[in-house]
C-alpha cells in the first residue's frame, strides 16, 4: 500500500492508466504480443500498471525493473469466458495461480476476474468462491485486488442489457472485497461509478478503427467517473505505442481533449489488414 502509484488508483481526485498485455493467456500469440518481453519494452514510464499473467513477469522483467516503473499487475483466476476462439458459454472459472506465487515471480497488484448469471447457479456460486479464496489470500498478503465483472457473452448484449449486468455487478464486486472495479463502459456509466465505493476502471475492449475513437472512449470513461482505465489492444496494437501510450495520459490523467493529443503526439493509424 505504500507505492505511489497505487495510492493513486485510491485517490478520486487522481487517475491512473493500466496497459494490459494479458490476452495470450486466452488467445495465444496475437499482433503486437507475438513477443511479449518486445511488447513490454513499449509499455512508456508514464503508465501506472501493466496487466499480464505472472508466469510472464521473468520475462518482462526488464519493463519492471526501474525506478518510476510501472506496477505488476497480475491476473490470477482463469475463466472460459474469455475464450471466443473455443465459442465457451457458460464461464467456468478457476484458480490460475496463487496470491503467494505471483509474489514469489514480483507482483504487486492482483487482479481477479467473477462472471455472474451464467446459467447455472452451481457455476455462478463456485465462480464466487473462487473469488473470495483469492481476494482473501491476496489481501492476508498485503496484496490489493482489483475485481474484473465481465459478463458471458457480452457480444449478444443490448447496451441497455450490457449496463443492467456491469451496475447490478461491479457493485456486487466491491461488496465481495475488492479494492477497485475493471469493467466495461455502459450507456449509463455515471450510474455504475457513483454505486461503486470503490474506483472504477473502464476497459477498453475491442480495438477501435482509429486511436481517435480509443482515446474518445477514454475520456467518456473518464466524463462518466472512472477513476482510470485499462486499456490492451488500443494501446498496443499501434503505430507507436509509447506515443499513444503517452497521450492517453494526457487525456485520462489531465483532461486533454482527445483530438489535441492526437495532434501533439502525431499519432497515425495502421492500415488496415
């Protein structure tokens, strides 16, 4: 609790940006993570986290290893539902690695994810208990959490529906342990954010056309009370990582309006493939 940069994520007059490079977990090898440890050295200083399995924190040690660094945050549960290459429905959750073992490889922060309403109250009440063992073995650690509410199949949700589950659950979430919420942004994200006693992270899902539109999201998020957010794709599978990287702060920590930190760093968007 004594980092700064986690004291941050605590202060709701300060926000703070996480870059997560934890996809491979699920997908295997995608664009821009073929080689993780080359992926991390484009995570910029200026971030306050970075998101992987900590299985990967030996090779990525050198993102890590430097006074300002980032913080290791490292996912700890793994859950069918974030296969869509396998079409999973149903969200099984289990525990990946140990509170203890992914502070033996260097972590700092936890994150541990609960899908709710997945058809089956068996799996809904397992999901939650594989989430109170870790968040109380985390925290007898010293360790801080932050819990992930991602829905089943949240591709075949209205929006309407989409924010029904992200406001009934993140809230549920925090009541549960959890010292910070990752979620996804709702049409009514305001409503999530004010029921939260905890901060709030807003994800950034699925890459947008344009690093444009990615740091619009941002400042929605931001608009709508998050108190940071984590963003994967839109902040790696770029031009220049580091530059967006880098505006992205600027938007999400100083208010920067999104058109003008695409022109201060020049960002340029890749051709489409």
């Amino acid at each position: 609790m004594e980092n700064v940069r986690w004291q941050r994520l605590f202060n709701r007059n300060e926000r703070a940006v996480i870059v997560a490079m934890d996809h491979c977990e699920f997908d295997g090898p995608i664009p821009g993570m073929i080689d993780l440890a080359k992926t991390a050295a484009k995570i910029d200083a200026c971030v306050d986290g970075v998101l992987l399995s900590p299985a990967m924190l030996p090779h990525c040690r050198a993102a890590f290893n430097y006074k300002g660094a980032p913080m290791a945050v490292v996912r700890l549960n793994w859950s069918t539902v974030y296969c869509y290459q396998w079409d999973y429905r149903q969200a099984v959750t289990v525990p990946a690695f140990r509170p203890a073992e992914a502070l033996r490889y260097g972590a700092d922060v936890a994150l541990i994810s609960l899908t709710l309403e997945t058809g089956s109250e068996a799996n809904d009440a397992a999901n939650v208990r594989v989430f109170r063992e870790l968040c109380d073995e985390a925290h007898q650690l010293g360790m801080p959490v932050i819990g992930e509410y991602y829905p089943a199949v949240p591709e075949t949700l209205t929006p309407e529906e989409l924010h029904s589950k992200v406001y009934a659950c993140s809230r549920i979430i925090a009541e549960l342990g959890a010292d910070l919420i990752k979620t996804f942004y709702t049409c009514d994200f305001k409503a999530v954010t004010q029921s939260c006693p905890v901060p709030v992270l807003g994800l950034g899902a699925a890459r947008t056309p344009t690093q444009l539109e990615a740091l619009k999201l941002a400042a929605d998020e931001v608009k709508g009370g998050a108190g940071g957010v984590v963003f994967g794709r839109n902040a790696i599978q770029v031009a220049d990582p580091p530059a967006f990287q880098r505006a992205l702060c600027d938007v999400v920590k100083r208010g920067l309006a999104p058109a003008a930190a695409v022109r201060k760093y020049k960002l340029r968007d890749l051709p489409a493939k």
